[in-house]
C-alpha cells in the first residue's frame, strides 16, 4: 500500500506553477526539469534517490551540507556511487551555503543541458532551498575580512559588538544575541557587503524556483526512524567511525567542518557513551529536519517506509503525472 500528500503550502501562484507544463520526456514518461528529495536522516533518501536517477535519466545531485566534505565518508553517511557534490571539499575549507549554491547551480543546469534530469537529494534544508531557488545570497567574506570582525568582537566584547552592529543594521542586531558571537560577526561582515541578516525579501520559502521541480518528503514513522538510527549508528562504530574521527580531528577541520554531527562526541568519548550520545544527537537532529520538511512549499509526502525501489516507482510516477494531491501534512 502507497500513499501520498501534497503539503497545504503548496501555492497556486509564482514561477513554479507558471513553468509546470514544461516537462521533458524520457522515454514513455514526462518528468519535471528537476525532482528533489528531502527527508529526515536515516529515512532513506541516497537510496531512493539513485532508483530515481536511474528511472528517469538523472544524476543525484547531493544537498548536504557534511557530505560536501571528503574525509569523513562513515559519519557522514557519503553515498558510495558517484554524486555531484559529495566530497568536494576538504575538510580544511570552511564552505558557506553561498558557495554551495553557486556549485549547485552549475550542476543542475549543466546536467540539464545535457538532457539529464537532476536528482536532487539531501538533509540540509537550506541547502536543498539553495540549490533549487535564487536566494540572493551573499557572497561569503574573505578570510581577512571575517578574522578582523572576529578581533573587533573579542576586543569590545559582546555587548559593545552588538551595539555597533545595532548602530549598522538594528534589524539584524534585535534578533541576535550578543552572546552569539558567530552571527554577530556574520552580520557585521555582511554590512561591509551591503548585506543584511535580515534581507528585505525573505526567498526562503518562496514558491519560485530556477527550474519546473517537484519536491518530495521521505515520510518514515518515528518509531521505525529512532530504530533505523539505532542500527546506522552502530554499523559505523563497526566501519571504524571512531578511527576516521580521530585522524579528522588531528590533521585539522574548518570551523564548518567541525560541526559534522558528533564528530568530537565519536572521537573523544568512550564506547558507550559516544554511542548513545550519537544517537541521541541524530534523533535530535532528525526531529528538526521533519520540522524543515512541513515547511518546504509544494512538498509531496511520500510513505518511505518501505522498500527504495517501491518508494521510487511511485515518485516516478507522480513527478510524470504532475497529479495535484488533497491537501495534508508531512511528519
């Protein structure tokens, strides 16, 4: 049994409805420029993606923020076939979701002119919002502009940063912080851009996007995602995980890089306790990732509680049949 259910932000206006009679045909079937899949970790999504590619024509095209990296395959989870996108940075290189757009970008309409059709996978959120719309984002700031904000907040500390970047742009500055030296000195750095935090139009959650997409969200029960996590958890103890966080954590990650979900924990802690603590982190993280997935504009839930290639028939077949579904509700 199969189901599915268009999210209640699917809108009837902007770009995308414009462009959504122009279809590409692979073969017997009428597929959308793009299909994308979002879903929680552990929900399935590199499998599913490449029995899509492979259907349709495609390539997957990765729409996650640690699998960028090269140098953490296991904790990351990196899909063993080709992707585009995975694995391309070192984890030295302190990568932004500007940058990772640009590169998105290229891939897709690469890929589409030569009559590929993208397959765009991930768990980033915004970074699967960044590959499929223009957010107008700024570009990231060169080392030395971000290392002398950085010197400024350490000097004046936090309360006088925030008050000079409240003098910059009060918009940016009410909704921070002055503890959270980070975007702090983000916003700083994007006043000198001519940049806010805040930008006047939030494109987010906009319905337009670059190319005819439809969206899809792996929808797995909690009860059986908190067991999949479980057993993916311990399968990378079992791959050396512990091994390959360690020698990360020696030769030197970026300040990006260093936030792969519990690369200290696994590296630092005993057995036990870097287990649990893994996979505590993971449901966490998973528990957010639903939260992006409700608000994704136009998403079709799909039931992924079952086999990939079942799971991707069936995405096939609605991407090709461009169906308009009764309204509800993912996760």
């Amino acid at each position: 049994m199969w189901w599915f259910r268009a999210s209640r932000r699917n809108g009837r206006t902007g770009r995308a409805r414009a462009s959504s009679k122009r279809r590409r045909q692979v073969g017997a079937l009428f597929v959308p420029d793009v299909v994308a899949i979002f879903g929680p970790t552990a929900s399935g999504k590199t499998a599913v993606a490449e029995a899509v590619a492979v259907r349709v024509g495609g390539d997957v095209v990765s729409a996650d923020s640690m699998q960028a990296y090269s140098g953490l395959p296991i904790l990351t989870a990196q899909p063993d076939r080709p992707t585009k996108l995975a694995g391309i940075w070192p984890l030295s290189h302190e990568g932004s979701v500007a940058e990772y757009a640009e590169l998105a970008h290229a891939e897709i309409d690469s890929l589409l002119g030569a009559r590929r059709t993208p397959v765009v996978a991930g768990g980033t959120g915004l970074y699967l919002r960044a590959a499929l719309v223009e957010l107008g984002l700024p570009p990231a700031p060169a080392p030395e502009l971000r290392a002398r904000y950085e010197r400024l907040y350490d000097r004046l500390g936090p309360e006088r940063a925030h008050a000079v970047l409240s003098e910059r742009d009060p918009d940016a500055a009410a909704h921070l912080h002055a503890n959270d030296r980070r975007r702090v000195v983000r916003g700083l750095e994007l006043t000198e851009l001519g940049s806010s935090l805040r930008p006047q139009t939030d494109r987010l959650w906009t319905q337009d996007v670059r190319h005819p997409t439809v969206v899809f969200g792996l929808d797995v029960p909690r009860d059986v995602l908190v067991e999949r996590i479980a057993r993916r958890a311990r399968l990378m103890f079992e791959a050396g995980v512990v091994e390959e966080a360690r020698g990360a954590l020696e030769a030197g990650v970026s300040p990006t890089a260093v936030h792969a979900l519990g690369l200290r924990g696994v590296a630092e802690l005993p057995f036990e306790e870097a287990l649990d603590t893994l996979m505590t982190r993971t449901r966490r993280y998973a528990a957010y990732q639903r939260k992006w997935m409700r608000r994704i504009p136009g998403l079709v839930s799909v039931n992924a509680d079952r086999p990939p290639d079942e799971i991707a028939d069936d995405i096939v077949q609605v991407a090709s049949a461009r169906q308009r579904l009764p309204a509800g509700r993912a996760g």
